[in-house]
C-alpha cells in the first residue's frame, strides 16, 4: 500500500471517515464490536475488530443461514495466567489467531491486561495477574501467538481500568510511581517484547482527563517515552469529546458513527483540528489495514479448525488448574465411585460475560467430563440433581429446547421472536439468577447417608460468574458462600468423613472467593476457574491422575477483603456512585503489599501443589552485560510425572526509594519432568527490570540484590546475591543516563 500517495488523494471528509469506526449495528461480519469504513473508490478495504481474550466473540448463527460460526472457549485469562507458561499462552493466542483469520476478522481485541487490585473487580477474568511482569510476559506470549496468523492482537485497557464500577468515567488517581512500576510496566514490556498492532485506551480518568483525551498519557509516555508506533483507539463509546481524543493521540474512534464524523469534520472546518493532525491519525489507520490479510486478500474459509484448538484449550485449562490443598485425596484412582454434588458440576461455567464471552459448539460440564472419562458416578445422586433441581431452567432439556429455539429463530431468520441481544441478555441473566436462587442444600440426611455409603469420595463444586460492566460484590452468593452452600460442604463433609471418605472441592470461578471459613473441612481443593469448553475434561484428567496439576497463583488469595489495603479505598467515592477513586496503596498491591507488610494470605502468590516433589538446586547467577542470568536444576524427586514452576524474585537492598520485600522478576516452567528426571532451567532477567521511578528518571541504586529463586512466593529454596557497585540510572526510553 502507497499510503504517501493514498493521503495525497484522500479528501479531508474521507481522512476522517478512517477514523471514525464505521458504527456497531451494521457490522458485516455479525457479532463483531466494529469495523473501519471502506473507501471504495481508492480500494481502501474495511477491516473487521473482533472480542476477545477467551476466543473468538462472533454470533454462532447468523440470521437465514444454515451454517454455523462456532469458535472455540478457551480458559479465560486468569486461568491462562495460572499456567506460568508462555508456550502455551502463545499456543492459545496462535488458535484464537488462526479462528480470527478463517472468520474474516482483522484485529483481535485481547488481551486484558489490567492488574487484579483487587479481587472484586468484575473483569478480573480477563485480565492475567496482580504482577506486571508476569502479566507482560504472557501478554505477549499471547500477542505474538495471534500475529503469527497475520492477525492483529489490541492491549487493553489503557490505563488503570481496575474495575467496573462507575467505569465510563471514573478518575484514578494513582502515584507516577504506582503507574509506571506496576500499571503502565505490564503495558510497556509487553509492547516491546511483541510489537502489539494496537492498543485501546480504556473508558475511564485518569489525573482528571479521560485515558481517551489524556494527551500525556497517549503521546507523552506511548509515543515519546515508549515509541509506539502502533494504531491506538478507543474502548467503545469512550470519552466525551471527539476532538480532543483525535488530538489527544487516538488514531481510531470506535465504534464511530457518522455523528463523530460530522463532529470532526465541524472541527476541521472551524480550523480546530489541522489537518496535519489528522493525516497522522489516517496513516496509522492505513498501516493496519496494510497490515490485515483482508488487504492482502485472504480469502476466510470459514471453517477454522476447531477439533486442533478444542486440544489447545484442554491442554491449556489442565495446565492452569491449581491444586491448593490435598490431604492425600487425590488423585483418586480409576475404579473408585465419585458423588457428584453442586450444580456446578453440572452447569459448570466455562467463562465469563460481556464482552469476553464466547459461543462454542459445547462446554463439557465437570459431570459429563468425569463419565466420559470413564470415571463411576454415583447414580442415585446424579439422578437426583438432574431430576430435583432441573425443574429450573439448567436441565439439559431445557438447555436443549433454548438451544433449538435460538437456532430456529436465526437459521429461519425470523426477527419477530427475539433479537440477539435479547438472546444474550436472557443468557446472562438466567445464569446469574440460577446462581442466586437455587438451593444447594436439598439432600435429606437419609439419602446422604446412602450416598456416602455406595461412594468413594465426594466432589463438591462451587461456581461463580462475573461479567464485563459489574464489580463481583462483597456478599454471600458471591466473593461469600451462600450458606446453603456452606452448609452443603459441611454436611457432605461429616457424612463422608463418618465413613472414613474424602472430600474434594472444585472451584469453578473467576476470581479469588473466601476460603477460610471452610477450607479445614475438606480434604482437597482445586481451582479451574473458567477454563473454556474442555473444563469438564481438564478437570476429570486431573482427579485421575493422567496430569499433575502444575498451576500456581498469579494472584495472592486473601483469608480477609479486609487487609487488602485497596479495599479501603475501592470502589470509589462517594460509596453509591463513584466519581473518583485513589489508589492509595501506591505500588502496594498484592504480594508486594502482603509481603512488605508482613501479612498472611490464604494461599501466596506463586503458590500450588502438584502430585509429586521438585527438589530445586545449584542456583548459579551471573552478569552478562545488561542481564542478570541465574542458573539452576530442578529435579523431580516424586512418584508422578509433573511440571514446576521456578520463580525468581528479587529483594532490593535498602536505598533511597522505598522498595517492596521482593518482586517477581523472572520465572520459568519446566517440561514434564518424570519421577528421578531433571531438567536445567535458565531465567534471565534484563537489569532494567530491577529499577525503580524516582519521579523522573529509573534507577537502581547500588548495594546488595537477594536473587531468590523457589515453587512460590513465599517458598524460597534457593539465595544467592549479586552486587550493583553504583547507581545505574535510565531516561523514559531507557537509555543510560548519569544518575
Ligand atoms: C469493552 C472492550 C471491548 C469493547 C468491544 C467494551 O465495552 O470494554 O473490552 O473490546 O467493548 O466489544
């Protein structure tokens, strides 16, 4: 594409007919969030954005057409995180890609990478971890997994979208330092490590101005410090003033209507946009779409591999499953009986809503995962649930009636029943009704006697949902167990252990809930949060054994909400509808704050069982130039065959600039390693990573680093220190400068 030449012909209403997104109602492709407006006459093609971090966001049916556009649910990202593993992060991001391209879509608008705050945040589902660096490092694991399909992947949201609440307009006021170190870090790296085509600027404020008409925050840091030269837009229906977002440093309004262009083109006229302003933002529009495979002609097969990508998905959600506690539960082995109870297990989640929902072809619930594994249910108990609670709406058959009807009212493409959106509202809202009205404790005490009888072991599990445009809140039902929940854990519990049987508990939601309270009462707990279609599957293998979990946390998980210091201050002032919120914890959050603090979790960062042992050893560390490189072997000295994660945090000495007890700054996952196999494993860390913000410039002050390297934040096995002889100070774009 000649772009010099196409902005030399390209009249000024059509320089902003680019920028301005072509509108949400009447994308071509439908389900998509958005497209670029076509210029025929020069052969400028329209580009198609598509949702999200989960898979492929696409309507499954479209309206007169017998085919179907399935694509597949993978792990949501907190799951991804959970792995440690940028392999398989990338594989993920290379299906999602490879789905977008055979679907016609563009550009992928994933991945979240917000940090967790807190745990209450809505969409903390799609977003990694409380750790920039971790979330950077898979971040871009993901990106370059979608752009090796030729296919753009959007960082979002920028900046400090940390929760739902009041999100389209709220002020956060954050420290430069907080920003830069925790917030705007993960960004940063993971741009340079993957070269994003895009990144969306998020709804909210930020220092008072709209991250949309934040021209620090777009040109200043993005353009300057960083050198982005990627293709910026906003989220959707973001800010408040068209003009100012264009001279702000937004490239592409989205989802745009002719309202803004008008609005633009008004401004242009009245000689308060120049139109040099605005060639720079077409030319960026241009270079994506020179970019896409629609410029380069691809011809979408429609037809996307699913069966290949159903495997990623398993293989992805098995490696994110953490194990928190197992007092020699599982795994549990083949010919064992296991009752089923909670109607998660039958109705299990397989990820969150909004904007990050998918449609595949199925969800293998944790039942039907269990039996298709072969694994003995028992009977009675699986009866009951289905004939008992289904009368409600999550019976199969009931299930199966919506499904038919969905299909119907669009292959037949008759509109007079139900829109879309009315379709996908009700879906939203039946599962969050499900989840609040139905009793979980409607076994009689004669029936669970038998129950426990004629099984092995009892299965419990527990879900929750989350949505884009809500906060998760701090009551029972939700980050609470309701009590019928509890009271069902405690009941299956006695009963089972009268007879000498264990308990085990699935967690089967998007973000941290409270533990405590219950925990002491069964004897194993396994998180598989939201993992896709294949849950049911990742979950059986992992029960049985076949695979190890080797999940660890990319979050602290708290025993109280209450010592989250960001809880004091969340979900904003004033408490009923928010205007502003202040990170008054600065770079304190997570381990960083529990650490420093010396606070104990539930269960630490970086924290999760396996089925076997890893002794870790020889941790040899070393200079080379501008990187820090540290050795060590980990051998697996357990009867299972497993995977662990090595993590090297650093422990900065104490200086001028206050500095958390340790920080993440390294990590690596071995391959399955066999019981008596060993693996060397090699983290290398770029110097860069051990500076602080001083307000204007990054340093690290002299004096002694603790390299500590171990299977969690808070279980270190191996030390050792290297000695920064002086400052080492760096400008914004990371040069060195005197200090
Ligand atoms: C969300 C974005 C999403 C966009 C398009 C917005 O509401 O915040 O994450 O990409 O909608 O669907």
């Amino acid at each position: 594409m000649d772009i010099d030449k196409l902005l030399k012909e390209l009249g000024i209403e059509e320089k902003i007919r680019l920028i301005v997104g072509a509108g949400f109602f009447t994308t071509k492709i439908p389900g998509v969030a958005g497209e670029t407006r076509a210029i025929d006459r020069l052969g400028i093609p329209s580009i198609a954005l598509s949702d999200g971090p989960a898979g492929i966001r696409i309507h499954p049916i479209r309206f007169g057409d017998k085919s179907t556009y399935y694509t597949t649910a993978f792990p949501n990202e907190i799951a991804l995180a959970s792995t440690w593993n940028p392999e398989i992060v990338e594989k993920v991001g290379k299906a999602i890609g490879a789905e977008a391209r055979e679907y016609g879509i563009d550009v992928l608008l994933a991945p979240g990478i917000n940090i967790h705050r807190v745990p209450l945040c809505g969409r903390n589902f799609e977003y990694f971890s409380e750790d920039p660096l971790l979330t950077a490092i898979l971040a871009a694991s993901y990106v370059k997994g979608v752009q090796s399909e030729g296919v753009g992947a959007t960082l979002k949201h920028f900046i400090a979208n940390e929760q739902e609440t009041g999100r389209m307009s709220i002020d956060v006021m954050v420290s430069e330092r907080a920003l830069r170190e925790i917030y705007l870090r993960a960004f940063e790296i993971a741009i340079e490590l993957s070269k994003p085509w895009a990144v969306m600027a998020a709804y909210n404020k930020i220092y008072g101005k709209y991250c949309t008409q934040n021209s620090w925050l777009l040109t200043n840091v993005l353009r300057e410090d960083w050198r982005y030269n990627g293709l910026v837009m906003t989220d959707w229906w973001a800010g408040d003033n068209p003009v100012e977002q264009i001279k702000a440093g937004i490239d592409l309004i989205m989802p745009g209507d002719d309202r803004v262009v008008q609005i633009l083109l008004e401004a242009y006229r009245k000689g308060e946009l120049d139109e040099e302003t605005i060639d720079a933002r077409a030319r960026r529009v241009l270079e994506l779409i020179s970019k896409s495979l629609k410029w380069k002609g691809y011809k979408p097969s429609n037809n996307p591999n699913l069966e290949e990508n159903a495997k990623i998905a398993y293989e992805a959600a098995v490696d994110g499953a953490i194990l928190l506690k197992n007092n020699g539960a599982l795994p549990i082995s083949q010919e064992k009986t296991v009752a089923v109870f909670g109607k998660g297990s039958y109705l299990t989640i397989k990820g969150g809503l909004g904007s990050g929902n998918t449609y595949p072809r199925y969800v293998v619930s944790i039942v039907d995962g269990l039996k298709e594994r072969g694994i003995k249910i028992n009977n009675e108990l699986d009866k009951i649930y289905r004939e008992t609670m289904v009368p409600l709406w999550f019976d199969q058959d009931a299930v199966t009636w919506y499904r038919n009807m969905r299909e119907y009212v669009f292959k037949e493409g008759d509109t007079r029943l139900i829109s879309w959106l009315v379709i996908e509202f009700t879906e939203s809202i039946l599962s969050r009704l499900m989840a609040l009205t139905i009793s979980e404790d409607f076994i009689d005490e004669e029936t669970l006697d038998r129950i426990a009888k004629e099984s092995d072991i009892a299965l419990i599990t527990i879900s929750r949902i989350s949505s884009e445009g809500y906060d998760r809140k701090a009551v029972k039902g939700d980050f609470y167990l309701r009590d019928d929940e509890y009271r069902l854990i405690q009941k299956v519990s006695e009963k089972f252990h009268s007879y000498n049987k264990k308990v085990v508990v699935i967690l089967n939601i998007p973000s941290p809930i409270e533990i405590i309270s219950w925990r002491d009462l069964v004897d194993a707990i396994l998180v598989i949060w939201l993992s896709g279609q294949e849950i049911g599957r990742a979950v059986a293998d992992i029960i049985l054994g076949r695979v190890s979990p080797s999940g660890k946390l990319p979050i602290t998980w708290p025993k109280h909400l209450s010592e989250i210091p960001a809880i004091k201050t969340f979900p904003g002032e004033p408490k009923e509808n928010p205007k502003r919120i202040v990170y008054e914890e600065g770079i304190y959050v997570g381990y960083r704050y529990y650490d420093t603090f010396g606070i104990e979790p539930a269960y630490e960062f970086g924290y999760g069982l396996s089925y076997t042992l890893f002794e870790f050893r020889d941790l040899r560390v070393y200079m080379d130039d501008d990187t820090i490189v540290a050795k060590l072997r980990i051998k697996n000295i357990g009867n299972a065959i497993g995977k662990e994660v090595a993590q090297l945090y650093v422990r900065a000495p104490r200086g001028k600039i206050d500095k958390p007890y340790q920080e993440l700054k390294g990590f690596y996952k071995t391959k399955p390693l066999k019981p008596g196999e060993e693996e060397e494993v090699e983290i290398k860390v770029p110097i860069k990573y051990l500076a602080s913000y001083d307000g204007n410039k990054w340093v690290i002050e002299r004096g002694e680093y603790e390299i500590r390297v171990g299977a969690s934040s808070r279980d270190i096995r191996l030390r050792t220190s290297i000695t920064i002889e002086k400052d080492v100070c760096f400008d914004k774009h990371w040069y060195r400068v005197e200090c």
